[in-house]
C-alpha cells in the first residue's frame, strides 16, 4: 500500500509541522531510533527534523514506508488513551493531508486505502472535523440539525448564525407565538404571565432562574446572531475554538429549553 501512495513535498511538510507541534525533541529521536531510522539534518527545529528525515528516506526508498511507520509509532492509540480528545485532533488533521494520497489513518492505529480527493472543499466536508468535535462534547441535536450544512464547511461565521437562530425557532415551535429575538424571548419566559416555564415559579430563588434562562438567551442572540447578521463575514473573523465555546453555549441553551414546560393558555 505505502508503495503505491505518493506523498508530495506540501503533504510530507504538513505532516511534519504536525508532528513537531505534537511532540518533544526526545520523543522524535526515541521514535527515530525504534523504527531504525538515522537523522542526520543537523536541523534542531522539530519540524525541519522532520521534513528532511522523512524526504531523506522517501526519495532514498522510493516508498513512504518510513512516514507511515513513524506515524504509527507517532500516533499510537494506546499513547492517547487519558487524551482522546489530543489523539482525534492529530488524526484529523493528518487525515485532511493523506486524503489527497488516498490513505487515511484510522482510530484503530491503522491505514485504509480510500478514494482520492481533489478539493479542499472535499476534504473539509469528508474530514467534518467541526462536527465531529462538537459531538464528542454532547453537543445537542438540534444545534447540528440547523447548521449541518455550514458545519462541513467549516463555515464558522454561518454556523454560528443558523444555530443562533435555531433557539427563537424551537420557542416559536413550543409556544405559538411569532415575535423573534428580545421580544420572543420577554414574552415566552415572563415570570407573571409564562408561555414556557423552567419550574414552578414559586419562590425567588425559582424566578431567578427563569429570569437568567431568558438573559442567556437574550445574550446570545445579541452577541451571535445580531453581529452575525449585520456585520460583514471579513470583518468577524471567527477561529475554530471560538466557533466550538459559542455552539456549545447555544446547545447548553437548547437542553435548558428541553427542560421546561408548556403553560397551558388560560
């Protein structure tokens, strides 16, 4: 398999990069001397170490025997298992690579053969890297039902906008009512006169949750959606961890709205 496979000089560099971020200096050169491999770059960048080793190798065998052997040393399962979440981050990202080769490493510390991609878009919606993230976190269901499609893409800036609005949507769905944002949220989850209802409403303490369920979701609407919607994508520049934090709000949301009653309408 590894001799059929090519890897270019792009790919062998971000597996490098990869690696070097992932791993110390003595850990290399431990795995360097386990698979009987000599490193002699003289580089003391982890990453160039790396890259010259491995171009070293490839173009002295013709084969990427040795990159696959040292990923498989590299990335063993049984090394990630009190960080699993460390190990499906290595994978993914070393997935998006060997996928254009064709070679993908499974959670089994394996290599499958796969179909070739040829885009970035491909990779980004085979990989579903966001996705996938976001389910090892419990994520709720109806978080990744209104932004599935955006989520292969790894459109943050959208992603964050339909889930957003996925909150008012499901209140709309449980009450009747067909106000949106601060409006909505006032109406539905008013203390004297409810439509949705987190508990008794009895006692203070009770109507003060009532009161922060409806500010949280007040909060989010204004921060995530309203920015999403009146300011321009380039100018809201959104990273992957920040994307993760504010879809993990939202989905907490949805299981607090999960947990409240209908009050029957007199």
């Amino acid at each position: 398999m590894a001799e059929q496979n090519k890897l270019s000089s792009a790919q062998i560099e971000n597996i490098s990069k990869l690696f070097g971020g992932l791993l110390s200096g003595s850990k290399i050169s431990k795995i360097f001397k386990d698979i009987n491999v000599t490193d002699n770059s003289g580089e003391s960048t982890k990453w160039r170490r790396l890259d010259f080793v491995f171009n070293f190798y490839l173009n002295r065998d013709k084969s990427i025997d040795t990159i696959i052997k040292f990923i498989t040393e590299a990335l063993s399962p049984v090394s990630f298992v009190n960080n699993i979440d460390e190990f499906k981050s290595a994978q993914t990202e070393l997935n998006k690579t060997l996928i254009f080769s064709g070679l993908e490493y499974g959670t089994d510390g394996e290599f499958k053969k796969i179909t070739n991609a040829t885009t970035i878009s491909e990779v980004q919606r085979r990989t579903k890297d966001l996705e996938n993230k976001l389910k090892q976190r419990g994520v709720h269901y109806r978080v990744l039902k209104y932004c599935n499609e955006e989520l292969l893409k790894e459109n943050y800036f959208h992603s964050i906008l339909e889930a957003t609005k996925s909150l008012c949507e499901f209140i709309r769905e449980q009450t009747g009512l067909t106000e949106d944002g601060s409006e909505l949220i006032d109406k539905a989850f008013s203390t004297k006169n409810p439509y949705l209802a987190l508990n008794t409403l009895q006692t203070d303490s009770e109507k003060n949750q009532q009161v922060g369920l409806a500010m949280m979701l007040k909060g989010i609407n204004s921060m995530a959606r309203n920015v999403t919607a009146h300011t321009p994508k380039i100018k809201w520049i959104i990273e992957e961890s920040e994307a993760i934090d504010i879809l993990m709000t939202i989905s907490f949301l949805h299981k607090n709205l999960d947990n409240c009653r209908v009050v029957p309408r007199k």
